[in-house]
C-alpha cells in the first residue's frame, strides 16, 4: 500500500486504486475541477504510516474527507453506493490514520459482504482516498439519466444547503430539479440553486457523461466562493440498457415473457430464432430480408423486444391496440394508451407491413387450412393422431445424418437442415388439429356469454388430456413415486450431487432415463438454444423430486388433483349444456359441440413448441462441437462461448479463422450481469424511459395486489417467492410467486396451491397448466416477488385477479 497523488492516476489502475479514486483521477485528466487529494492503494494489513502521514502534510495538512474505494466499487455494474465507509471533517495525524483503518475494515463488513454476494462478485480489495474538504453552501447528487423512468434526454439533480450528504444517506428532502439535456433551466427554479448554478451543473454532468461514454451519477458541491467542485462520479448502475440509437422516437414491447422467459437470451438464440422465421417466411412465400427476416424483434439488455413503433402510427390499426395488449395486463395496456396521445406517435397513412406478403401467405395457407380444420371438426381423434405422426416426421427430420466430422460440415447441417421439418408451412401437418384445439378452447366463452361464468369456463378446461407439458410432470410424478422407495437419499442429497451420481451411474433405477429419453431436451426457458438441457444438467429435476417427496396426503397427489380436475370439466360441460340449451337452443347445442370437442383436441396447444424443441436441441449439439473445435483452435476460450455468437460470426471464424475470443467473453460477462436484473420494463421508449413510469398511478387498495385472472379460484397459504426453478424449494400448499413462468416452471405446478408472476397472458404455458391442475392463478401482478416475501400469507383470487396481502404475518 502506498500513497499516489489523484493527478498521477486513470482508469486502466482500478485493480489498484478502486473505483472511486479511478473516476477522480479521470476527471482532473477530462480537465474538471476534483478536490485535491492521494489515494492509498489497495492491499492488505495496516496502512503505513509514515508514508500515509508524509502524503497529508504534502497534502498541506487540515481538514480532509477520507473515502473507501473498493477495487468492486463505482462499477458499470455494481455502484456499492453507502456499502463501504466516508468520514468527513478528518483533521490531525491521529484521526486520520484511525479512519483510514476504519474505512479498510469497512470492506468487510455485513452490507458490503451482503451486496458482493448478491452482485455476483467473488473478491474485492480496499484501497483508500483522502482530499480536501469542501465548505459547501450547496452540494448534492446529479443524474445525468433519470434513474426513475430511465429516460436519457433528461437529468436529475438533488440539492440541499450545506453539505450533501443529506441527499445521499437520504435523512434530508432535497430541492428536485429535472432538465432536458437541451432545453434551457427555468431562471428562477426555486430552492438553493439558481437557473445559472443548473445550467453550470447541467454542462458538467454532459461533459462528463461523453468522457465516460455511459450516464453518470455524479456528487458535487458548490463553495462560499461559487466555485462547483466535482466530488464522484460513477456509472449509473440501475438503469435498463437503452434500445438500439435509430435516431427516431420508437416504442417496444417486452415479449419474451409470453414464452415464459425473462432471463437474457444468447446471442445465438436470437440468431438461431430469426434464422427458423426466415425458413418458414421463405416456405410461406414471404418476401423478407434474409439478413434478418424480424427486424422489429430486437435484443434490448438481453431481452426479447417488438418495436410496436409502426403500428402505433397506422391510422387503420392503432385503435385496436388496447385490446391487443390486454395480454400485459392492465398496467401495460394503459400505458402504451397513454403513449397514443404523443405526438411522436401521431396516427399515419399506411399499413406496417407489406400487404403483398399477407396475401401471399394467405393463399398458401388456405387450402390446407380449409381441408386440416374441416378434418379436425369430423374426426378429432384421427386429427390428434396425425399431430403425433407429425411430431414423429419432425423428430426424424431433427436427426443430424452420420458423418458429419468437420465444423463446416456442421453448421451447414444446423443452417440448412436442423429446422427444415419444424419451420416447414404447416410443420408436416400439425398445425391444423393444434389450431382446431384452440378454437375449440375459446369458442364457449364467446357462445355462452351471459350464460356462464369465467370460473365455470375455466373449470370445462381443467384436466386437459392429450397435453405434452401436462403428460411430462405427470411422468416425472412417477419417477417421484419410484424414489419414494430409497428413504432419504432422493430427499435429502443436494441436487447437484444427485445430478453428478446419475451421470456417473450411481444412483438406483427410479426412472430417470426413461423419463429424460422423452422429455430431456426441455429446460427453463428453453427456446434459447444457448440455454443448457435436462438431458445435460438434471439437478433441477432431483430437486423437484424432493418437493413431491414432501407430500404426504394422498389427496393431493398431483395425478389424484389432476383426475379430479377432468372429472369436474365433464360435470361441468353437462350442466352448462343444460343451462345453454334452455336459455339459446341452437347455440346452446353449438357450445357443448366445441366444449366436448376442445376436451379432444385443445390439449394439442403446447404441441407446437415441444415440435421445435428437437431441432433446437440438434441444434445446440452441433453448434456446442463447433464451438469446441474453435476453442481449439484458439479461437474461443470455451467451448460454450459459442453460444454468445451470432451465426454469421461462427461462419467467420469456421471458413476464414476469425478470433471471436474478446466478442464472445464480453458478451458472456455482460449476459451473466443481465442474469441478476430484477426488474425487466415492459414497454421503452428509445430514450430508454420505461413507458408504465409514464401512466397515471392506478388507485390502490391497502393490502392488495391487482393483476389479471389467469385461472380461476382461490386459494389461501404461505408465498414461495422464486426467481428461478433450478434447484427450487416449494413446500406442498405453498402458493409460488414468480416471476414468469414456462414448461419448465410447471412441475412445481404438482405441489403448490396456486400461481403468482409478474408477467404472463391467460393463454400462455403457466396459466394453461395451472387451469388443468385446477389451482387458481394470478398474473401480470406488478413486482409481485418484492411486493411479496417468502412466508407471507396471502390470498389470490383467479378469478377477479387480485392478492391479498394478510397483515400480521412476518415472512418465515
């Protein structure tokens, strides 16, 4: 450890100065006005004094701040903003090399460990800024984004008479400011600033900004002689990554959710997804560009993102969007509304996509349709039969020949073959009994409106047979019943172990493989090729084992729960049959036709993208052997890095060599930073604000949480707030609270009393399985997993779509 003036230092020396004391050394380089000072690097044991004093009588002595400046702190990702200790008023020998012991200890203390551990940051080392004190007759924090609704052309600016640190430990009510980047202050904005002491800050904060290429959150302070002195700035940590700069005011909508997925997706799953649309645009005849045949689906921190932009501005479709997005629930609807009335989004002449292409894809599709639905009507069950050969012809088409030895050979295999049978136009013939099934499903609520109700609705589509996700947690159910046999080991071993001992294979016979030879290609989120298997890492399947071996009454049995389900549906279509007839005859008799017809089909719903998994599971053998023989040839450092490639770039480096080493490693760390964001907006605008900010705040009701009806009833018991199934623990007649939800999510359906995410639509996987179970689901509940902490009771009702939060229950 020793001393090193903040002139003599740049960011390239984080790992020996820390955070904070490289931001300081940057600006004085950018040419701002810093408070003079040194800093002591980073190491261990006690500070040297002699060298420590020596440096603060050089300094001229007096009274000095003395600032912790932890080598993990003041990052892109992690501010550790008050984790660590500032003591101000330093003055004599004594007193500073006391604090400047405090502050080295303070890196260890419970908050900064805690916030480590939950920022995913293994070590970190403390190295220590000492400068001259500030008589402020003002100071406070300037962002140069608005850290609320994320909005980039605006900045905020807390200010409070005297010292800031007020503003900062958060015991003062500063004066607020908020400014447009461009737009000049008010001249007379009120509290301790005046128009020209913003417009000076409002200039440092951009200054600043542009140096650091990000936007900055920046402390200052403003002396008895006028003087603004720049004390810290930082990235701002918390804010959503903007949407591509198209210089034009655009709008996006989150859509990863309805497939269950708020987890960052690979590059290459996005490259392989836009690669399956462009095989079945050309099979549908669609004129698209090959390059990218979904141009309106962007990555956006990660995420999956439509820009909605164009059919906002269409004249003839943007009256019908509120309807169209009640699949986001009440907050989003109202939201993007709101965004209606923007002149940015003023209504236009025109449609948002090429008339010539529908039609095109509507005369290909036509007669199939006409001839696979007529077919499905007549004969439901030789309809599910050709659904299932269908599934059998992509399976096969999904297998990679024999002899494909070199990487070239490889990914023309996963470009022009993986996915010819699943991207073919009506994928070999299902298309048609799956969407027979879903008309069959939606037909009743529309024929018997005024004569049934949305609960007994729901009830008709409980315990839905001839459902693939439902079938696989019944099988896994099974291999359960199988471990009940071997005591404790199934119960109590750690999953990864119990992972490690099956590959290894030592682990008795319960099933297992079976069980993985049918459904081992599904995972979590699993439309991301770049997404690992059950087949590759079992854990999460051992530790749902251990949750059903945890149910003891036979009654709640997840196949006991599911028998029952079916049985109410067919007592239920029976007495709504009765009930239509009486009131409206003809279409009484047309609504029991659908309603017994979707109990043969509508199962067929989640076919569809169980099809697809095959290819993609080829997929990500092929691309994980490519990328392998890259990391041997020096050209990635792992072998899964491959994943964190587009498509053309594993061209690059298969055909010419290309080293995707530095893309590839980025992209990874900046992917497994997105993994620990909690919070996911909806819907952005592309100066980054987060469109619900924007809408009038809903009326609220004490202890209660709105959402929208998933699936009907109510239930009552202790929240189990989960962010990701891997490994999850849910006690029987726990309620799970999740984020989103997607077929990987649903074996905790087997146990739980009922459903909470955040995200969703009534039509998507987790809703859909949990009205066959018969357990009532909540969706689209806004920041249900931090409004609700594992432990406390509550009550949701799946009908009216609400959470009761019960008070006086402290979470476990």
């Amino acid at each position: 450890m020793r001393p090193i003036p903040l002139t003599e230092i740049d960011s390239s020396m984080i790992d020996l100065v820390g955070g904070k004391a490289a931001g300081l050394g940057e600006m004085i380089r950018a040419g701002e006005r810093v408070p003079a000072g040194f800093c002591l690097t980073a190491g261990s044991g006690p500070p040297p004094e002699e060298e420590l004093l020596g440096a603060y009588r050089r300094l001229g002595g007096g009274r000095v701040a003395v600032r912790s400046s932890a080598t993990a702190e003041d990052l892109p990702e992690a501010s550790f903003a008050g984790q660590q200790d500032t003591y101000l008023d330093v003055e004599g020998p004594g007193p500073l090399l006391d604090a400047v012991r405090r502050c080295l200890d303070s890196l260890n203390n419970e908050r900064a460990v805690a916030y480590r551990a939950r920022a995913g940051i293994a070590e970190a080392a403390m190295a220590v800024v000492v400068q001259r004190m500030i008589d402020p007759v003002a100071a406070g924090v300037m962002f140069t984004a608005d850290p609320i609704t994320g909005c980039r052309t605006q900045m905020v600016i807390d200010a409070v008479p005297g010292l800031g640190t007020g503003v900062v430990d958060g015991t003062a009510v500063p004066d607020h400011y908020v400014l447009g980047h461009r737009a000049p202050p008010p001249a007379d904005p009120g509290g301790c600033l005046s128009g020209e002491r913003l417009a000076e800050l409002r200039d440092a904060g951009l200054r600043l900004q542009r140096h650091f290429g990000t936007p900055q959150d920046v402390e200052w302070a403003i002396d008895a002689d006028g003087t603004l002195w720049l004390l810290q700035s930082r990235p701002i940590t918390t804010l959503f990554p903007a949407p591509p700069d198209t210089g034009d005011t655009r709008l996006y909508l989150e859509v990863g959710h309805l497939q269950g997925m708020l987890r960052p997706i690979t590059p290459m799953g996005l490259s392989l997804i836009k690669m399956a649309a462009r095989m079945w645009f050309t099979a549908a005849g669609a004129r698209v560009d090959p390059r990218d045949p979904l141009p309106r689906l962007v990555s956006i921190g990660g995420r999956l993102y439509f820009d909605l932009t164009d059919f906002m501005r269409s004249a003839s479709l943007r009256g019908r969007l509120r309807t169209s997005l009640d699949v986001y629930g009440p907050r989003v609807r109202e939201a993007v509304g709101h965004m209606l009335g923007d002149p940015r989004f003023a209504p236009r002449r025109g449609l948002p996509f090429r008339p010539g292409n529908a039609v095109r894809v509507a005369l290909r599709l036509a007669p199939g349709a006409v001839a696979g639905l007529t077919a499905s009507l007549a004969r439901p069950d030789a309809a599910r039969a050709r659904a299932l050969r269908a599934l059998t012809e992509i399976e096969r088409g999904a297998t990679p020949p024999p002899g494909l030895l070199t990487s070239a050979e490889r990914l023309r295999w996963v470009v022009q073959d993986s996915h010819r049978a699943a991207m073919s136009l009506d994928m070999q013939g299902l298309l048609w009994p799956l969407t027979a099934g879903m008309l069959f499903g939606t037909a009743p609520s529309a024929l018997l409106g005024g004569v049934a109700t949305d609960e007994e609705l729901d009830i008709v589509l409980g315990g839905m047979p001839h459902n693939v996700t439902t079938e696989m947690d019944l099988a896994l159910w099974r291999v359960a019943r199988a471990a009940r046999e071997h005591g404790d080991l199934f119960a109590t071993t750690p999953p990864d172990e119990l992972a490690a001992r099956y590959r290894a294979g030592d682990l008795p016979d319960i099933g297992m493989a079976g069980f993985l030879a049918r459904y081992g290609m599904r995972a979590a989120a699993e439309i991301d090729v770049g997404v690992p298997r059950w087949e590759e890492d079992p854990a999460p399947l051992f530790a749902t084992i251990a949750n059903y071996l945890r149910l003891e009454d036979p009654e709640l049995a997840p196949d006991r729960r599911f028998e029952r389900a079916a049985a109410n549906a067919e007592r239920m279509i029976g007495t709504l049959a009765r009930r239509a007839r009486r009131a409206r005859p003809v279409r009484g008799r047309v609504a029991a036709f659908c309603m017994r017809r979707a109990r043969k089909l509508t199962g067929l719903r989640e076919l569809g993208k169980f099809a697809w998994l095959p290819a993609l599971r080829a997929a990500r053998g092929g691309l994980l052997a490519i990328g392998a023989d890259l990391a041997a040839r020096g050209l990635l450092e792992r072998g899964d890095d491959v994943m964190f490639l587009e498509l053309s770039e594993v061209a690059a480096a298969v055909h010419r060599g290309a080293d995707q080493r530095e893309p590839a490693t980025a992209r990874r760390a900046e992917y497994e930073r997105e993994l620990r964001r909690v919070v996911v907006p909806a819907a952005l605008l592309s100066d980054g604000t987060d469109v619900e900010t924007l809408a009038p705040p809903a009326p609220g009701e004490e202890g209660v949480l709105r959402g929208m009806a998933g699936a009907a009833g109510r239930a009552t018991g202790r929240a189990r707030v989960i962010h990701d199934p891997a490994g999850a623990h849910i006690e029987p007649g726990e309620i799970l609270v999740a984020p989103t939800t997607d077929p990987g999510w649903t074996p905790l359906f087997m146990t739980t009393a009922g459903l909470v995410t955040e995200t969703g639509s009534p039509v998507a996987h987790g809703p859909t399985v949990a009205r066959e179970y018969g357990i009532p689901a909540v969706i689209c509940v806004r920041d249900a997993t931090r409004k609700i902490e594992t432990g406390r009771l509550i009550t949701i009702d799946g009908t009216t779509g609400t959470v009761h939060l019960t008070p006086d229950t402290p979470p476990l």
